[in-house]
C-alpha cells in the first residue's frame, strides 16, 4: 500500500469510528468556559459598592444591600467545577455539573445545564436569589417558581 492509501484508509477509520466527536475533557472544557461567560455576564462591577453608599446615606433601609450585594457570581474571585457529568445524546451532547464561586460579600453555589447543541447554550440555577426573594410581589415569587421549573426541564438532559 502507498504512502496515499494508507493515509486514506486511516482518515477513514478515524472518521468512521467517531474520532471526530468531541471527548468528555473537550464537552467540559467548552461547558465551563460557556458558564464563566454567563456568570461574567450578569454580574456588574461596583453595583454593590453603590448600594452600600445609599445605605450608608440612609437613601436605603439598614442591610437592604445584603440582597445586591449578594445575588451575583463575582468571576473575578475564581470558580469552583464539580460533579460534572456528560451525557451524549443523538445529536447533541449535555455536560450537567455544580459551580461554586463567591458573590461581593459571601459564597453561592448553582447547577449549571450545557449543551452543545446550535453552538452551545447553558442554564444556570442559583442556589440563592436574594433580589428576588426579599419581595413581597407575587410576580416576582412566579419568576422564581419559574426558574426552578426551567432548571427541572433542562435537566432532563442529564441522563
């Protein structure tokens, strides 16, 4: 066989066996990354500062900044991956798994949902919502009802 031929017969095998998957340590590579940038995304820098100068100027009730100060992932105070766990389905592949980071003023935790289906997507649940479960307001008791079910529903991928 030439040196042509035998490169062929190897592409072909590679292709045929599925050496063109992505391996489990790529899906979670891809999976971590997608989570720092959602996480990255939703945090804002010096809104708790913010917060706390209104209270300290009595514009805002005693501890009202707990809540802002403490609804976000700060990235830049690293993340913590466990647990993960990879899932192939026909056509897409899931990554499900835990992040563990810190907030501006403690520690928060979430289960996060990959896929990497129509070049990638994640859902994140909280372990806490701060902002919205100091209120009162039932439109915002549905949003977090809401949340809940959405993560029960990603879920679902990860068997």
């Amino acid at each position: 066989m030439n040196g042509f031929a035998l490169a062929a017969s190897l592409v072909a095998a590679l292709l045929i066996s599925g050496c063109g998957d992505k391996t489990d340590s790529q899906l979670t590579k891809d999976a971590q990354e997608l989570v720092k940038q959602e996480l990255a995304k939703k945090y804002k820098p010096g809104e708790c500062d913010k917060w706390l100068s209104m209270e300290s100027a009595g514009v805002i009730k005693s501890r009202a900044s707990s809540a802002a100060c403490d609804n976000n992932f700060n990235v830049s105070k690293g993340l913590a991956f466990s647990d993960m766990k990879v899932y192939r389905h026909e056509s897409y592949n899931t990554v499900c798994g835990n992040v563990s980071g810190y907030t501006d003023i403690g520690s928060i935790d979430g289960k996060f949902v990959f896929s990497d289906s129509n070049g990638g997507r994640v859902f994140i649940k909280n372990s806490k919502y701060p902002m919205l479960q100091q209120s009162d307001n039932k439109n915002t008791r549905d949003l977090v009802e809401l949340i809940n079910r959405q993560f029960i529903l990603e879920s679902g991928q990860c068997q």
